[in-house]
C-alpha cells in the first residue's frame, strides 16, 4: 500500500506537491505494467505514449 506524506513547511501550510511513499508490491505492479507493454512493443516512445493513456492507481494507506 502507499502512503501519501503531507509535505508542511515551517510555517504548517501545506505545500502543493506530497511524497508517496510505496511498497515493493506497488513498484512490481508498475514494472510489471511497463514489461507487458514492452514484450509487445519496442519502441520507447511507442510505451511511453501507451503509458500515458492509461491511468495507474496506487492504493493509499488511511
């Protein structure tokens, strides 16, 4: 699961970017995503174009 991690300055506004912190699970499902792309297709640009039509969701720990 990830967990999403509020980036506070010192003033305790909360800043526009978060970190996500993810598991070895959430990285596998990634490269696993990009390797079945890949096994089909060579070229990089084409995987990259695929990539960025889908959408990859990563669970949030609450």
């Amino acid at each position: 699961m990830a967990q999403i991690i509020e980036n506070i300055d010192e003033f305790g506004i909360t800043q526009k970017r978060r970190l996500i912190k993810m598991s070895a699970a959430d990285i596998i499902s990634i490269v696993q995503e990009y390797q079945n792309l890949k096994l089909h297709n060579k070229s990089y640009e084409y995987v990259k174009q695929k990539l960025n039509e889908i959408n990859l969701f990563v669970v949030e720990d609450v």
